[in-house]
C-alpha cells in the first residue's frame, strides 16, 4: 500500500515551550511540524535538527517512538508517476548522513558551510523537477512584523542574518498542495482508556500495528446509532490494498508472538481481562451506542469477554502435544502449531464479544488476528484493539479493518492469511465457504443462523417455563442467533403459559439503551433490519398467524429516529408460514401447541439449521430422553440462552461447523504436527 516517494507529515499538539510559540507565531494554520519521504527501500529519510541531520528510521512504527507525533499523515503525489516517485526516495537516501540545515537558506548550505537539508527542504529537493510546490516564505515574525525573540537569538547563536523574506518551505506549507492524497492517517492513542467516553473514537476507523488508523477509499459507509438513527460518522471501507498491507502487518507479528514464551501469552491475556473489566461501563457504553441493546445486557457482555480471556488465559496445558511410543526403537511426539495469521470476519449482534470469542483463542494459539467487524456496529472491536496493546500485545498481533462483503472476501483471499472464521448468515457463511475452498483450501469456521425450539412440556414449572421463552426470544431485541422463535408448548398448559408470559412482556420497558434502571428494550440495529422483522410479523398475520401481542414501532422520548419494536406474540402458525422456517432475528415468539413427545421432536427438528433448542421439564428421564433426539449443537434443559467460555458453542447442519468457546475451540485455531523419531539406524528396504 505505501510506495516509494510517499510524504510522511508530522503534527503535534504545540505544547506551551519557547519553541511552540515561536513556531506557532510562524505556521499559525496548522500543526505540522515535521515531513519525512519514504525510500526506495521503505526507509523512512528524513532530516532532523540538531547534530543528527539526514538519517533513515526501519519504518513507521519506530518512526512514531522518535517523534512522538499527536498524528501522522501519509500522503502521495498524485499525478506524478510511480518512477519519479522511486527516484525521488532514492535521492532522499543518498543524502543520508548530511548535515541539517540550521539557518534554512534556500542554496542547501548551512551555519557551518556543509551541505545541508532541513526536513520539508528535504522533499522540495527530491520533488525539485517534477513538483511546483506552493509558494512560501520564511517568516519569524509576529502578527505585529516584530521579529520575535527566540529566532532573533537562534539567528544570533549561527552568525547569521534572520533569512526573513526568503524563499523557503515548511511542513504546513508542502501539506497544502493540491497534488497530494491521503493514503493512511495513524493517530496514535486515538483510543485513550483513560478517558473512553470522550475518545475521538469516530476519528479512528481501524486498528493496524498498535495504532488508531484512518485508511481513506471511494466506498464510505455511515455508522449509524441504533438508539437515536443518527449518522455518528462516515467511514471508509478498507480496499484490497489495505487488506494487503494489514496482512503483512500481521504476518510479521505473528511470527515473534507464536515465539513468544507461553507464560508470556497468558499474561497479555490475563492483563486483558482484567482491563475488560475495569473498563467494562465505558466499553458497555459504546456497545449500546454501536449497537442499541440495553446498557445492562451490553455490560453483562462484556464481563462475559473478561471470562473468556481469563479462561484462555490459562489454556496452555491443553496446548500441549503428545509423545506416541510405537516400538522400543522408535516414538513419535505431536505438536499443536498456530495457522499463522486468522481472518475473522463477526455479525452485529454481539460486537465485542464476538471479537472475544474468536480473538482470545486464537491468540493464546500463538496466531495473529485480523477482525473485520460488520459495518453496522463497527466500533467496539477498537477499543478491544487498544485494551490488548495496554495489555501488552505486541504491536500488529491483533487488528481490526473496516469493510464490507468487498473487503471480506479480499481477506479471505488473500495468501497470507491462513484461517478464517466466521459468524454471520447461511448464505454468506456459503459463500464463504466456497470462497475458502477456491483459495489454498483455507479452513474455515462458520457460527451461522438458526431456527430452534423450545419445548416446555405439561410437567414443566410455569414460571420457568415463561422465562425460558422470553430468554429465548427477547433478549437483544430477539437478534441472538440461537434464539427459540418457535416455543412448542403443551396443549395442556398453553392457556396459562400465555397468559403468564404476555403479562411479562408487557411489563418490559423499551427505552432508551442507555437507561439502564428502566429500559428492557432496546433499538434494532437498523432501520432496514427492523423493516424485515415487521416483514415477518405482517407476512404471518396475513398467512393466518395470531398476534397476541406486541410487534409495533415504539417511538421513544428523544429517540424519535431510533429502531424500536415491541416485544411480539404469534399464534395460529402452521408449517407452511415463512416465520415456521426461517431465521427471523428478532423479537418475535411464535407459540406452537404439542400434543405428544413425537409430535415436539418432529417440531423442533424440522428444519436443516441445528444451531439450538431447549427444553422446560421437571422430568429428569425425559430431559435426557429429549436430548439425545434433538438436532442442535446447544441443548438447554429448564434454561435458555446461557453461554459460558469453559462449553463449546456451535451448531449442526446449517448452522456451521466448527465451534467457538471451550477446549473445543483450540483445534480450530491450531493444526498437528506429527514427528517421527527413529532411535535406531534407518532400515533400507530397497
Ligand atoms: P451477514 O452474513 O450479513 O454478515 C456477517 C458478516 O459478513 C459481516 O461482517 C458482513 O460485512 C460480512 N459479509 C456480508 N456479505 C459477505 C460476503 N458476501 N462475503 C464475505 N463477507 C460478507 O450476517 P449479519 O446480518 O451481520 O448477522 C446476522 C446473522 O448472523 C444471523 O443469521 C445470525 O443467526 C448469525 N449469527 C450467528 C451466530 C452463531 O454463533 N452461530 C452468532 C451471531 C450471529
């Protein structure tokens, strides 16, 4: 992505220094105060006052150490071709080792009679044939033409004249060329955890090698908060360019993190969990302006994040290879090796802990992670990035870019990434699928959608059984992939169940997600989404479906724009309706009367996905009985919906392969190495 010739600016808050004001008083539009140009060889060449003059710095990354810039530009020539490019860079590096110049003159010479460049000097000079830069010229005085102090004294100290007047140029100056583009803007603390809530969170779409970085391109995307409909930022997606340049970020870090020492590993992602949970109502906060569900789900989120990084964590033993003995002369031992660097692409439902839920192994794997969240709750997965670095990831271990099916699929493509993992719909998870097999046979996870039951059998507690349906179906304004739209109930007990379960639906507040001591509902994640859940609910009504209750837009208080939907309530439905087959994602219970075991199983199985189904029962012979006949990969018996990182999560059929959570998970973030040992001579059998 970045190329030869590319011009590296510098800005910085001026802090309150002689210095500051007196380059303040000069450059008084800006605060830029530093260019550098990136070499042929990808050096960055720059000139740097004092005794140091023209040097070359490895690359960005320790570039930023040296200046510690508030923010750094990379901007390119735009009509110039690629070739001037190279030679400027390369004009730039044969000027290493020259001396600054100190007194700014325009012929290249400085205070001692050397050859000298001061660091825009350095670019114009590269530039010189090919660029007509802005015009500028030098200025140390004040608004009021007095020359002030500082240069006064600085001039002095040289023995020179004050080159007032002159012709020169400056960093600010350079930037105003209207040849340059942006290629990549780093801020680097772009996230403060200090201060989340007041972060410029919405100045840094991505998170490459430790830094908050702005990755311009043509296709944009507006992030939209749920609760209210407002446009909070408008972004880039990431290009196949970009994609390139993050997967050899993150190669590189791989390398050096799957080399580091396990106790090492653990610790980074111990510190994880702990800084989770410190910050755990600033990161809460920004999940629910991400992503509108209720301020005490988005908090119980992410303490589910601190267990799953405290419980990979302390996963290393299970790491571990075997030794296999064959016979007395020869043994074999097995490894368990990461894949390098992993691709995860997440849904919008669960934005933090999704990126938990795939990060956390991987890394204590010893793979580098790239996450692409979905682009309409993009943000949380940043501040994951800035935790982790806090922790004590090394810079480019964990990632994250912004983008769509375009960038997706360039990073599934691409031959530098090694694994990819997936949560999302069927029909992406297909394509993905396909995606993985046509490039290097890349092995792939797939957390897909679901259609599951719940089963609450005559014998069942009422209470609990009412509970266990509005777990499966409310929580997360009904958006949870493993959620139990059809609820199969009883015929004996469906009169009061009904009755139970909308009285308690009504009595749930949709609000403002924000409101944490009043508000049970939330906003949809948006206005498109809640469309086609409404879709559903009036496809139905119009097949014959009852609504019970619920299924209509709410406006609330100063959320006039938000995605609000009422809790909904469906009878009447038979096996030939759309909402019987098919992944709603949302609120909507449709209650199914039984009659019989069989006729429940028949239910609850008749369909191809098999992420989940539950079962309410006091019976303990008939839970066990129910459970080995139903097709889902998750079972709840008198429960719903509950998660832990120690259980594998992961669904059958449709549903996807591969799990996340649990032991189970490391297989899919690891693959066997077997070796051989003969403690014997080799026989030769020919
Ligand atoms: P989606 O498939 O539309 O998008 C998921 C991700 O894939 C997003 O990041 C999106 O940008 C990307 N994407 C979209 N089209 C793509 C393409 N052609 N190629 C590559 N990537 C592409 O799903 P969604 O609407 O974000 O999420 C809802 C779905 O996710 C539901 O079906 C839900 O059940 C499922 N889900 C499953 C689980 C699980 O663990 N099984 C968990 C949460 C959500």
């Amino acid at each position: 992505m970045l190329e030869p010739g590319d011009i590296i600016f510098y800005s910085k808050n001026l802090e309150n220094s002689d210095f500051s004001n007196a380059v303040e008083n000069v450059v008084k539009d800006n605060l830029l105060f530093h260019v550098a140009i990136l070499s042929d060889e990808f050096r960055i060449i720059e000139a740097v006052p004092g005794n140091i003059g023209v040097i070359e710095v490895e690359n960005i990354e320790k570039s930023l150490e040296f200046h510690s810039p508030r923010e750094l530009e990379i901007c390119r020539l735009k009509s110039i071709d690629k070739r001037s490019r190279i030679l400027a860079g390369k004009f730039a590096r044969s000027k290493i080792g020259k001396k600054y110049n100190d007194i700014f003159t325009h012929n290249l010479i400085n205070s001692k009679n050397d050859e000298s460049f001061y660091c825009s000097q350095l670019i114009t000079e590269a530039y010189k044939n090919i660029v007509s830069w802005p015009p500028h010229t030098l200025n140390f005085e004040n608004s009021d033409g007095e020359l002030i102090e500082y240069w006064r004294e600085y001039f002095e100290k040289r023995e020179c004249r004050v080159p007032q007047g002159d012709e020169g140029s400056h960093p600010a100056q350079l930037r105003k060329s209207q040849l340059l583009e942006v290629v990549m803007r780093i801020v680097p603390g772009g996230i403060s955890l200090k201060n989340l809530r007041n972060s410029k969170i919405f100045d840094c779409p991505n998170w490459i090698s430790g830094n908050s970085v702005d990755l311009p391109s043509d296709r944009k995307f507006d992030v939209i908060e749920p609760r209210s409909g407002k446009t909070l930022a408008n972004w880039s997606y990431a290009t196949e360019e970009h994609v390139d340049y993050t997967v050899q970020v993150a190669q590189k870090a791989q390398k050096l993190w799957a080399n580091t020492n396990w106790l090492e590993k653990s610790n980074v992602l111990r510190k994880t969990a702990e800084l989770l949970k410190l910050y755990c109502d600033e990161i809460a906060y920004w999940e629910c302006i991400d992503n509108g569900k209720p301020l005490y789900e988005a908090k119980a989120d992410v303490l589910s994040c601190v267990d799953t990084f405290t419980f990979y964590s302390g996963i290393s033993h299970d790491l571990l290879g075997r030794h296999v003995p064959i016979d007395p002369s020869r043994f074999a031992y097995t490894k368990k090796v990461p894949f390098g660097v992993v691709a995860s692409i997440g849904a919008w439902n669960y934005p933090i802990q999704t990126c938990s839920w795939k990060t956390a192994p991987a890394l204590a794997c010893g793979n580098s992670v790239i996450y692409k969240p979905s682009p309409l709750s993009p943000v949380s997965a940043l501040i994951l990035g800035a935790i982790l670095k806090e922790a004590g990831l090394p810079d480019g271990t964990f990632n994250v870019i912004q983008g769509d099916a375009k960038t997706a699929n360039a990073l599934i493509e691409h031959e530098g990434v090694n694994k990819v993992s997936f949560t999302g719909s069927i029909p992406t998870g297909k394509k993905i699928m396909k995606a993985c097999a046509e490039r290097n046979i890349k092995p792939v996870t797939l957390e897909l959608g679901g259609k599951s039951s719940l089963i609450v059998f005559d014998d069942a507690d009422l209470d609990t059984a009412v509970s266990c349906a509005m777990m499966a179906n409310f929580y997360s304004q009904g958006q949870v992939c493993s959620n139990a739209s059809k609820v199969l109930v009883h015929t004996s007990l469906i009169e009061e169940f009904t009755k139970k379960l909308v009285e308690k639906t009504k009595n749930m507040k949709i609000g403002d997600p924000l409101d944490e001591n009043n508000t049970k509902v939330g906003a949809h994640i948006s206005e498109e989404h809640r469309n086609k859940v409404e879709e559903y609910i009036n496809g139905a009504i119009c097949e014959g479906a009852n609504r019970i209750y619920g299924g209509e837009r709410v406006t609330v208080n100063g959320f006039e724009g938000g995605f609000y939907l009422s809790p909904c309530i469906l009878s009447n439905i038979n096996s030939k309706m759309r909402v019987y087959h098919e992944e709603i994602f949302g609120s909507v219970l449709l209650i199914i009367p039984f009659s019989d075991e069989a006729e429940a199983i028949r239910i609850a199985n008749d369909t191809k996905m098999g992420l989940a189904a539950g079962i309410v029962t006091k019976n303990l012979n008939r839970s066990h009985r129910i459970v080995e006949r139903l097709n889902a990969g998750n079972v709840y018996v008198n429960t719903y919906n509950d998660v832990s990182p120690l259980v594998p999560f992961g669904g059958f059929g449709e549903s996807g392969f591969g799990r996340e959570n649990g032991v189970a998970v490391l297989e899919h973030y690891t693959q066997i190495k077997s070796v051989f040992v003969n403690t014997a001579n080799c026989e030769n059998p020919f």
